[in-house]
C-alpha cells in the first residue's frame, strides 16, 4: 500500500503524529470507517497515532455488544483489531460513554447497572486525555457524522 | 496552544453543541487556552431568557454564562448569522463580542475545531 502513496513533501503534522477523535457513530456515519482507512494510510506513510478518542456518539465505537450480519464489517471489532495489532490507546469519553449506556465494569458496579459492555482494548477515561493532546504537537483530525 | 470550539448547530436539538461546551471547559480547567465562537444557527445559544424546562432540558444559558469563570477566554458571536437571526448585542448575554468571521479571525488559534 505505501508503494502506491505519494511522496511528501510537507505534511500536516509537523511532528508525525495524529490524534483522531471520532464523534460520528458507527452504521449511522461514515465517521468511524473512514477514520480506519485514514489510520491505516497514516501508519503505512510512517506517521504515528498517538491516540483514538471517541466523543459523543462515537462511543457506541466501543460497544462489545455490536452484532452486524456476518456479511457486514463489524466496524466495532476491526477498529478494536487495529489499536491491538498497532498497540494504539482508544479511549472513549466517560461522559459521553455514560449518557449512552457504554459502561466498563468499574462503572458498572458504581451506577450499579445491570452489565458492562466496553470492548478490549478500548478504555474508558476523561476529556482530560484529549486535552493531553490538544496542548501537545500532536495534530488532531476530528471525525464527525457529516450533513 | 489556543484553541477555538466552533459551535454552528441550534441549541437543544442534540447533546452536541452541550458536549462542545465540555470540551472548552475540559481546556480551561487544564488551564489551556480556549474561546468559543457561534455561528449559523448555533448563535441561538447566545439569546437572554432561555428556559428549556417544558422540554426536560437544562437551558444552557447558565453555562455559558459561566464561561468566563471557568476560563474560557472568550465567547465570539458570528455577525452575519446575527444579523440573520435578528440578533442584536442586547438580545445576547453578557460578555460575548460580535465579530467577524474569516481566515483572519481562525488564524489566530493554534486549533481550530467544530462540535459536530
């Protein structure tokens, strides 16, 4: 794949290294698919990923309950293979995550909820870590709904 | 690094604009630079006397009008979409300037971002 990309010249992120933040949902957008081919295409030019956030909607992301058709992409799972594989931090925003009912089992025992439903490795903490991005050299691409 | 939030949807139709409003607060509580701006219909977020009671919501007017407190450095109201929305300084809350909007104005923040 990287034999095919363009040589650059100048980039947009002077240090190399991406934060992504998706805040479209999965199946509703286009958000977190085309944040994968985005990633996949920075890793193959040597750019970095520091770390994925998911804000808003984009917490459904990290669901460990999403069951598409088997001849659909589990876009849920193919993201989760990629932070794997490229040992890249996920991280979904307890706020956001809270309100729509994407809980770890720590928060599951703190809200006393029924199950817990967070998928490996993605983690659930505050808007603190995007803000650790924000206030480092880091360039942040924002991945939203769209229309 | 200074970072500006762009909200541009009306308020309370979805949590995205109040979602926004966390992340300038998350910056200003890291003591990171950071001002809003509203344009399209999101300058709606602006006017005086919201009470979003009837709808089960929080009006967001107390938020906003708690900015400053917690750091954000500025609220900014885009001038062409008050005018579109018959928006006058008076009708909007304290502390938020009219300005115009353009590669001027975006230029001087490290971050630009959207709500949504």
């Amino acid at each position: 794949m990287s034999k095919s990309l363009p040589e650059q010249t100048r980039t947009p992120a002077p240090a190399g290294v991406f934060t992504l933040v998706i805040t479209g949902a999965p199946y509703s957008s286009q958000a977190p698919s085309t944040a994968l081919h985005f990633a996949r295409a920075a890793l193959a030019a040597n750019k970095r990923i520091d770390r994925v956030f998911l804000y808003g909607d984009g917490v459904h992301l990290a669901s460990s309950l999403s069951a598409p058709p088997s001849d659909e992409l589990n876009l849920s799972e193919a993201w989760a293979a990629f932070l794997t594989e490229n040992s890249i931090p996920g991280v979904a925003c307890i706020a956001s995550a809270l309100r729509r009912g994407l809980v770890n089992e720590a928060e599951m025992h703190r809200y006393e909820l029924s199950a817990s439903n967070l998928r490996e490795p993605f983690e659930i903490a505050g808007l603190g870590e995007w803000v650790d991005s924000a206030a480092s050299e880091s360039r942040i691409l924002y991945f939203h709904k769209g229309g | 690094m200074s970072t500006l939030i762009i909200i541009d949807q009306s308020p309370y139709g979805s949590w995205e604009g109040r979602e926004a409003l966390d992340m300038a607060f998350s910056l200003a509580a890291f003591d990171q630079p950071v001002s809003l701006l509203f344009c399209g219909a999101g300058v709606n977020w602006l006017r005086k006397g919201q009470d979003a009671g009837k709808i089960q919501q929080k009006s967001i007017e107390r938020n906003l009008a708690a900015a400053p407190v917690f750091g954000v450095e500025a609220l900014f109201a885009d001038r062409r979409a008050c005018d579109q929305y018959g928006l006058a300084g008076t009708d909007l809350l304290d502390h938020v300037s009219i300005t115009d909007v353009g590669p001027d104005f975006t230029g001087r923040f490290d971050h630009v971002a959207f709500a949504g």
